[in-house]
C-alpha cells in the first residue's frame, strides 16, 4: 500500500471507547506522530500493545518543521499516524499543518474516527445540535475574552468552547454579560470518566455553580445562540420604551425582554436608558 498520513481519535477518557482501527494502528504504522510521546506510550500500556514503528513528538513548537519530515517519509511509502493526547487531532490540537502539507503534496490523508469532547458535550447538552460551532479556548485576558463574546452575541448556531477550570467561573460571567444572563447552556467535564458532570442552567446560574463549587478535570461548555427570531436591539428598544410609556416598570420591561429573547439585558437597558434621555 502507498504511504500515507492518517489522523486518529484516541479515547478522551475511558479506554474502552478506542477503536479496533485505532488500535491496528497504532501496533502497525511506521512513524507514530504523538502530541506527547509520554502519554501515547501510556495509551499503548494501557490498551495492552506494543508500537512498533518509531514514536515521534508533533506539537505546537515543532510541528512545522515535523510536517515536512514526515511528508517526505509517507511520499517514500511509509504509513504516519498521528494521535493527539485525547479526542480527534487538529480539534484544539496539533496535526493541521501536517495535513495541509500532506495535502500539498499528494499525498494521501485518512481519518480513524472516534471520541471527541467537543461532540460528545454536545449531545449531552440538551441544546439544539442541527446547526453549531466550535470556538476552542476563549481568550485568557477579561478584555480579550469580553470582545471575542460580544462578536459572538448575535450567533444563531449553538456555540461550544473548551475552558481551563480555573477560568470557567469568570468564562461563565463574561459570557452572562455578553449573552445574556438567561442564554441556556451547559457544562460538562470530565467526559467518559469516573467523575463524568454535566450541569445545565443559564448562564448566570452556571457562573455562580462555578464560583461556589470550584469544578475539575477538562471543561467543555456548550451555549444556546441567539433566538432566529429575535428582533434587532432598535426594535426591542422601541418596544421597551411603548411598555414603559403605557405604565410598566423600565427594569421589568427589559428583564422580560432580554430573557425572551436572549439578548443581554445591560446592554438593552442601556440602550432605553440612552433612548428615553434622548426623547
């Protein structure tokens, strides 16, 4: 057979959840490119195999340098297998710029399936899984990270990030102030594992979840998008303010408001503030 790169999910937890491909594979490949040697010949322990072929570190510090190498060598003939840590490579891992330069060459590219956190939390979020996206790890800095939710406030898809544990208290209030705090989302850690959690709420309720309980092992969190048929801030303003002038409380109107519609409800409040000075 001609040489060749091929991508496998490994198991993100439980080791039962490796596949018969995956562990062919590994017992077989010539070149086994791991994100971390240590934890792939773990694996292998654990899985009761040995890896035959040379056992090679692809990261993030050598992975451009790594890719041309083993290109060549798959050109040559060989099989390279690359495996991440846990779940399926290039998913908030290393391993694209070896596929891109497979790619460019030629060379054939082949994927072994199988578990993968992001999906998987997905599935247990509860929330609608016809149309969503993958937004890795939010940016460490509160400025960076308030930005970056912003942009997102408006998006439809279910949104699904990673998140470091102790980050996901403050993720969870930045994403309240952004999203809303009634935008409904979920977080699950440690996946397939002995302490498998998954809590669901608003984003407010999990934040405070979050503060108190002090969560461990690895974070996704999965957050509803903005309802389709949410009208436009102008919109909700306006009828905000036709509420208020007809006798309802300013705070209670955009409390309602904000929680129909998912938008956050300092940002609304501000916007009828700003809109009543202006009358």
């Amino acid at each position: 057979m001609s040489g060749r790169i091929v991508v496998a999910a490994t198991p993100i937890g439980n080791i039962g959840d490796g596949t018969a491909r995956l562990w062919d594979a590994l017992r077989t490949a010539d070149v086994v490119a791991a994100e971390d040697t240590r934890v792939t010949r773990e694996l292998a322990a654990r899985a009761e195999l040995s890896i035959r072929g040379e056992l090679v570190a692809v990261h993030d510090h050598n992975e451009g340098a790594a890719a041309e190498a083993l290109v060549a060598r798959a050109a040559a003939g060989e099989t390279i297998l690359l495996v991440s840590d846990a779940g399926m490579p290039l998913v908030s891992d290393p391993g694209y710029r070896l596929v891109v330069a497979a790619i460019e060459a030629g060379v054939p590219v082949e994927v072994l399936p199988g578990p993968s956190a992001p999906l998987a939390a997905l599935a247990l979020s509860g929330l609608p899984t016809d149309r969503f996206a993958f937004e890795g790890f939010p940016p460490r800095k509160e400025a960076g990270k308030a930005d970056a939710f912003a942009a997102l406030a408006a998006e439809e898809r279910t949104l699904i990030f990673f998140e470091s544990p102790h980050r996901l208290a403050a993720t969870l209030a930045s994403m309240a102030e952004s999203f809303g705090a009634d935008r409904r989302a979920s977080v699950s850690r440690e996946i397939t594992k002995k302490f498998e959690e998954t809590r669901r709420g608003s984003l407010a309720e999990l934040a405070g979840w979050a503060e108190e309980a002090h969560p461990k092992g690895e974070i996704v969190i999965v957050v509803a998008g903005r309802p389709a048929h949410a009208p436009s801030l102008p919109a909700l303003v306006d009828e905000a303010l036709a509420r208020v002038e007809a006798g309802e409380r300013a705070k209670t109107v955009v409390a309602e408001l904000a929680q129909t519609f998912g938008v956050p409800q300092r940002d609304l409040y501000a916007a009828v503030v700003a809109a009543r000075s202006g009358r």
